[in-house]
C-alpha cells in the first residue's frame, strides 16, 4: 500500500500546471504577434511591390523566406524545446525580430531578405514554445481559442491601421517600424511565461535521478501533425484566393477588400464557440460538425454568383476554421508522449499553407475554381480520417492502459493480505 501510496504522490507532484489569467494573457498574446506577419503578409509583400518597387519573383522570395525561417525553427524545435527556458527563449526572440524589423527598414533587398529569414525564424522559435506552453495547461483548448480571438483581432486592426494611417504618410518605413513596435510592446508580458512546465519539471528530475529515458516516438502525434497539413491544404488554399474567386465571379475590388476586412475580424466567432463548447462533446464531434459547414460553404460558392452569398460562405469557412483549430491541437496534446511535438504544430500548418496555394494555381482553368472546391473538400475528409483514426486509437490504449494498471493493482493488493 506504501508504494502505491508513493506512486499517488509522485503523479500527482507532475499534474498540468494550472491556468492563472497572467499566463493565460501571456501566451494568447505571444501566439497572436508571432503569427502577425503571417496575417498581414499580404500588406508586407503588397506594400514591398508598391512602395519598393519589388518584383512579383521579388516578394515571392521574401515570402518564402519569411516562412521558411519559421518552419526551420519549428521542426528544429523537437530537439531543444525540452532543454531551453522559455521564458529566455520567447525574451530573445522578439528582441531579435524588433531588431530585424527595424535594420529591415532601410535595407537594400538582399539584406531585407535575410533580416526576414531571420525575423521567421525568430518567430518561429518563440511559436514553438508558446505551443509546448500551451499544450502544458491545464485546458489548452481555451488557451488556444483565446489566442485565435485575439489573434484575429489585432490582425484586423492592423491591417486597418496599417493602410489607412501608416503607408501613406510613412511610407514602408512606418510598416515595418510599427510592426516591431507592436513586437516590442509584447516584451511587457515576457515574465508572465514560465520556464517550462510540469512535464519539463519531471524531466530534470528524472535527469537530476539519473532515471531518464529516451522518449518513445509519439505516432499518433506524428499522424495528426499530418492531419494538421492536409487540413490546411484547403484552408489556406481558398483563402489565399478568395479574392480571386470573387473576382471570377465580377465582384467589385473594393466590395471584396472590405468583405475580407470584415471576414477577417468575425471569424473569431468560431474561436470562441470552440471556447464555449471546449470538450464536452470530444474531439471528433467538432470537427465532423466543421466538415458538414466547410462544405456547405464550398456549395455555396459553387452555386451562386451573388455577392452576398459569397461574403455569408467566406465568414462560414473562416470561422469553421478557427472553430476546428483548438480540437486539432487537442488530438496532438494527447497523444503527446513529453510535450515536444505541440511545438511542431505551425510547421505544419506552414507546410500544408505553402502547399495548398501551389495546388489551386494547379487546379484552376479558364477562372473556374470547381476543381478547387473539390480539392478542399477531400483534403479536409482525408485530414478528419486521420484524426478520427488517430484519437480511436488512442482511446484504445488507454483503455488497455487502464485495465492493465488494474489487473497489477489487484494482484498486489492480493499479495499483500
């Protein structure tokens, strides 16, 4: 009874951390500025051909810099998240991106693109451990949701800010001054991450006990890493060209910026009712219901050429898709063997990102995107398959799991009378 007794105490010293609201304002932020060039790149590369007189090749190349920086640092970020403090991490960081961001400002081009390569991996490197942070608590979904909220927020507020008040007067100088500025401001919260968390806690100790082991591969984090790709094959494909399919339809320009703008505030909508919801329903319940609004959006545009039609279809798929988001980061979390795989998650999404523009520009013939509705719509079931298969699976263990502990339990307990 004394060693189970013991063993009691020792899981219950390596409980998730709880949720203070300091560290819950301070990952949500870190998760919203971290993903802010990713939002607004449309402005930064948009601005770079107008003001800098860029080529399209040109801000093409600064793109895929920008981005290639944060997967790098994403996928790297298995081997050193455990080993670093966070908190020094995401400090660092984002001194480094305000630094870049400001050098950037009067640079030549070769120099601005590598400033950006360093800016992504910065980014990239403070994404991983807000991940790992966020995976650690102890309600990751409503982390995640809130940080989705805010981060669509502060996006649309910049991008408003941004082409009403700054590029005019300031020029490209002012963009990228007010970006590291927003950067900066981010520096105040710093002290509210931890170092780590209660799985790295267990970790020195188990180092410290010369106890450690190697951390068996986590496949089912592996596959739903996976999922995340092919689920954001669709997303960022119809949204890279959402402004074109409204084009292909005869929108007005303006009435399709503004539409976007809009878009891009409401769409936290679905953040927050994957908040509200959190996992009283599970994991693939959500994410069945996603798919079932996913397409009805797609049919949406399939069938109408009408204006209003297509705004209503774009805020449903925006908003599906911040609603699906917490629940895939939930199927990695918990099948996650140490952590360290949540700190792989936007590399993922920036590989399916990347992949899911350069499969629309495939897709499309003579300005008809029917073959593009199609391919997020199979992307998006084969990402839901994955997801349904890895949590099925990982019910299965712990069942197993469970009914294992039970059976050793028993036979001590008998043992022992």
């Amino acid at each position: 009874m004394e060693e189970i007794s013991n063993n009691n105490q020792s899981t219950d010293k390596y409980k998730k951390l709880k949720d203070p609201l300091a560290l819950l304002l301070g990952v949500t932020i870190f998760l919203s500025i971290n993903n802010l060039i990713y939002n607004v790149l449309f402005i930064v590369l948009g601005s770079a051909a107008e003001l800098k007189g860029y080529s399209v090749q040109e801000i093409g190349l600064l793109g895929s810099v920008y981005l290639a920086g944060q997967v790098i640092a994403n996928f790297s970020s298995v081997l050193w998240v455990r080993r670093l403090n966070w908190k020094v991490v995401i400090g660092y960081s984002t001194a480094i991106s305000v630094l870049s961001l400001c050098l950037a400002s009067f640079a030549n081009y070769t120099l601005f693109l590598v400033l950006l390569g360093i800016t992504g991996l910065a980014s990239g490197a403070a994404l991983a451990c807000v991940m790992c942070c966020i995976s650690g608590m102890k309600n990751p979904a409503r982390a995640y949701s809130l940080g989705l909220i805010l981060q669509m927020l502060i996006a649309g507020v910049v991008t408003y800010v941004l082409q009403v008040y700054i590029t005019p007067d300031f020029g490209y100088s002012g963009l990228l001054y007010s970006i590291a500025g927003v950067f900066a401001l981010t520096l105040l919260f710093v002290k509210t991450i931890p170092s780590t968390d209660a799985r790295g806690i267990k970790a020195n100790d188990e180092i410290n006990t010369g106890t450690k082991k190697k951390a068996p591969v986590s496949l089912g984090a592996i596959f739903a890493l996976f999922g995340i790709a092919f689920y954001f094959m669709s997303q960022t494909g119809i949204w890279g060209f959402l402004e074109r399919i409204g084009n292909s339809k005869n929108m007005d320009g303006e009435f399709i910026g503004i539409t976007l703008g809009v878009v891009l505030i409401l769409c936290s909508v679905g953040a927050a009712i994957a908040m509200k919801v959190g996992n009283r329903i599970g994991i693939i319940s959500p994410m069945f219901i996603g798919i079932l609004f996913s397409t009805f959006a797609l049919l949406l545009w399939y069938i109408s050429d009408d204006k209003w039609v297509y705004s209503i279809a774009a805020l449903i798929f925006a908003s599906v898709w911040n609603f699906c988001l917490p629940y895939q980061l939930l199927a990695v979390t918990q099948t996650d063997t140490d952590g360290r795989y949540a700190a792989m998650i936007p590399a993922f999404q920036s590989v399916g990102g990347a992949m899911g523009p350069a499969m629309v520009g495939v897709l499309v013939f003579n300005d008809n995107y029917n073959y593009v509705y199609l391919m997020a719509f199979a992307t998006t079931v084969i990402s839901f398959l994955i997801f349904w298969f890895v949590v099925r699976q990982h019910k299965a263990s712990v069942k197993k799991a469970s009914e294992l502990s039970s059976i050793k339990k028993s036979e001590f307990l008998s043992t022992n009378v």
